[in-house]
C-alpha cells in the first residue's frame, strides 16, 4: 500500500518552514484576485495554499515537496494574463513572485539586465530611463511581471519593430519540478551549441519549469518620437496598406490597426481629443495609427512627411500628425482596449495571428463568420505584425464556441496560430488540442514529460 498523503496541515507546516509561516496563506487569507488572472471566461479557483519565495533555493525546496507529494504547482506574477494561464489547482501550490523582485544587475556595456521573475516592467523602466535605455517589449500592462512576460512569450504594440519577449531574452535561469536548476543562456547574443532550452522555456507557460531569473536585451533610448493618425474608409485598405508601411524602410515603433467601434468607445470613454472632423470621422471604418521614433529630430521629422505622404497614396481619407500628449494619449488607450471590451460586456477576447499579408482575407473571414452567427466582433491589433486582437460579443455559450473554433479554423487556414502573445492558458487549450498538428503535439506531450516527469507544473494550461 502506498503510504498516505500528509495532511493539509502537515503541508502548510512544511511550506512554513521554507518560505516562513508569513510566506504561507491559506483559506481566507488568500486574496480574491489570486484565484484568477484577467481572463473573462476562466473560472476563479482558490488554491490549497498561496506561498511567496523570496529566493531561487526557496523555489527549489517548494518544488522538491511538491514533487514529493504529487502537488500541483502554477506559476503567478502580476496576474495581468488573459487566457487563464495562472488560475490554480484547488489541491495545489500557488507560488507568486512577489517577493523576488529585484534588479540584479545593469551592464551597460554589454546591454543587458538581470532581473528576478517578480521584477515589474514600469520598475525595470524607471531605473533604465535615466541611464538612456530602454527594455522594448511593451505588452501594454506596465505592472506585468518580467516572469509573466517569459512565460507568455509576451509582445505587444512595439514588436513590429523588436520583436516579442523571445527575441529580447539572452537567458533565463529555472528550476525544473524536481527543484534541479538550469542556467540557460546568458550575456552572450548568440550560441550555436546544442540545443536552445532558453527559447524551448520561453512561451511555455509555466508547464515546462519556473522562471526565477531573466537575462534581457536592452536598446538605446530615442529621443524624439511621433504619432500619427490615418483614418481609412474601410479596414481592408488599412489591412493593406500595411505591408506597404513596413516595406518603406522607415522602421515603424508602432503600426496598429483600430476599428471603428472600438475608436469611438475610446474616444467616449477616455475622453480622447484628436483634431478628426466630424466629416472625416463619418466616413472612416478603420484607423492605422503608426508611431516614428528616432535619435535625431530632423530624421524623423523627415520620415514622418514621408510616411504622410505614402498614407494618402495608399488612400487615408486624411493624414493627422498628433501633438505629442494626444499622441501618447492614444496609444495608451489602444493599450487599455481590453478594459474597454470587458467594461462593454465582451464574452471573451481573442488573439489570432496571421502572416501580415494575409490580414485582409484573414478579417474578411472573421467578418463574415460574425454575420452569419450574430455575433459582433470588433477589435484592433497589432497591423505591423499580424496579431489580431477581437473582443467577442456573444453570450450564448454554445454559439460562442463555435464562433470561436470558426475563428482559429480561419487563422490556422491562412498560416497563422491560435494565439499571438497571451498564450493558450486553460481558456484556449481545446481548440489548441483539437485543430494543430497532432505529430506536433504528440512531441510537445513528449518534451513535458522530459521537463516534468510527474506531471505537476501548471496541469491544466496547453495539457
């Protein structure tokens, strides 16, 4: 017979004498908002127990007990996630990096950080804003964790230009579920000696091992930036528009499409003022906004009268180039869409990605699913890298489902993914599982086990 589990209260003992009793919450003394992240259809969870390591050892002990004893783990950062990637287990551990949040190190030379997993994207910001660098992923939630980030494999508006969290992480260091830890990576820009385990943790979710440390690419601050605004009479010809943008050399920060609805309720909601005539505003279906930035102004005022010129070419109705408080006001309300979709009583939040070229049939598609089911389906995304973001509307849960397979099926169709940057969690698991490549999957199933034989890290997201 195989002996029997310990009790609750032999385990928060045990959890007691790693992290300390005050590390350790259980019951009611777990906040609410750590039953969940910020996905809408995600149902919150409360775990066994909430513990906050301050330290890699500390993680490394968590994770021997819970292999130990068969414990589910999931990862949390800031709990800004949107597929429901952090929700725990009722019989597991939730570990939340609150407390390891430091910067470890700033190495100008080589521009690179070192920061714990707990560290905040606006923290790492204030410290490199001064020395005139900047870490360039901007996943649009500056209380995001750096963790979180390389869980998620988060990008965000400016990936047009850098690339998402894996094109900016030199390594990372993790601890495996059975509290072995591994040093993937480093300073160093590029390696070609066997394979890469740093891009292979990246993106996974928490299912493979936790992040405790980061290493990150850093770039010089530019000084001068702008924003402008082309309101187009319909979304393909912004769709179309912009390969053409992308093809012009002038190297756009930002390239984001918004739709008309979601403009308006941005305009209605933030009180957003952006100098667009009502006889422009009725004729305008969709807006490209695109943001320029440069280390010499005369540079970029240069290329921003090129870009000017090249939108009314391609059919802008007009071209608006923003002071800068409308233009930072702007983007960052297209950064707050989501909260304006769920204040609105979206159902659910989509992601999809497609090749950037294939945007305008991609849309097209999505257009014609909503209409044959009665379900809106407005949004805004990422133009610049093909990421489409879509706030669902449709309450009936049944329809919606198949809305939402109709979607991925078309993206998938079209060479795309389910999700370009917030990740499968446990919200998007079954349609990842029933419409990708089974051989594919088959070998993903095949790499868990290597990573983590007993199965305990984060069960229910991809797996």
């Amino acid at each position: 017979m195989s002996a029997p589990k310990p009790t609750d209260s032999k385990i928060e003992a045990r959890l007691a004498a790693i992290v300390g009793a005050e590390q350790v919450l259980v019951g009611e003394a777990i906040p609410a908002d750590h039953h969940a992240d910020e996905c809408l259809t995600a149902s919150p969870t409360a775990p066994l127990a909430l513990v906050r390591p301050g330290s890699t050892e500390e993680v490394t002990a968590l994770l021997e007990l819970a292999s130990s004893e068969s414990i589910p783990v999931t990862a949390r950062g800031a709990g800004t996630g949107l597929a429901g990637g952090c929700v725990p287990r009722p019989d597991g551990l939730l570990v939340c990096f609150s407390r390891m949040n430091r910067i470890l190190e700033i190495d100008r030379e080589n521009f690179v950080a070192v920061v714990e997993a707990g560290v905040q994207l606006d923290q790492l910001d204030a410290e490199l804003a001064p020395l005139g660098l900047v870490y360039p992923v901007h996943p649009g939630e500056n209380s995001a964790s750096l963790g979180g980030n390389v869980s998620t494999n988060a990008g965000g508006t400016r990936a047009v230009k850098y690339g998402v969290t894996r094109h900016n992480v030199l390594g990372v260091e993790a601890v495996l579920a059975t509290g072995e830890v591994i040093e993937c990576g480093g300073k160093r820009i590029k390696t070609s000696s066997g394979y890469d385990l740093t891009q292979l943790i990246i993106g996974s979710e928490g299912t493979l091992a936790l992040v405790t440390k980061a290493t990150l690419k850093l770039q010089p601050r530019p000084e001068h930036s702008a924003t402008v605004l082309a309101p187009f009479a319909t979304l393909s010809e912004v769709t179309r528009a912009v390969p053409r943008v992308v093809a012009s050399g002038i190297g756009p920060l930002l390239l984001e499409y918004i739709d008309m609805s979601t403009m308006a309720l941005m305009v209605a909601q933030l009180g957003l003022e952006l100098g667009v005539p009502e006889s422009v505003r009725s004729r305008a279906l969709a807006y490209l906004v695109v943001s320029l930035e440069s280390t010499h102004a005369s540079r970029l005022e240069e290329d921003t009268l090129r870009l000017g010129e090249q939108l009314v070419e391609l059919g802008a109705l007009d071209v608006y180039v923003l002071p800068p408080t409308a233009g930072n006001d702007l983007i960052a309300a297209r950064e707050k869409a989501f909260w304006l979709a769920k204040g609105a009583g979206a159902d659910d939040i989509l992601d999809v990605v497609v090749p950037r070229a294939a945007m305008p049939e991609f849309m097209a598609r999505v257009e014609a699913i909503a209409e044959e089911t009665g379900t809106r389906v407005p949004g805004c995304g990422h133009a610049g890298d093909g990421n489409v973001h879509m706030a669902v509307f449709q309450p009936d849960p049944a329809v919606r489902s198949r809305v939402l397979r109709r979607i991925f099926e078309a993206g998938l169709a079209l060479g795309g993914a389910i999700s370009g940057e917030h990740g499968l969690g446990r919200t998007k698991r079954k349609y990842f599982l029933e419409l990708e490549d089974p051989a594919r999957i088959a070998l993903m199933r095949r790499i868990k086990s290597a990573f983590d034989p007993a199965g305990i890290l984060n069960p229910d997201t991809i797996f």
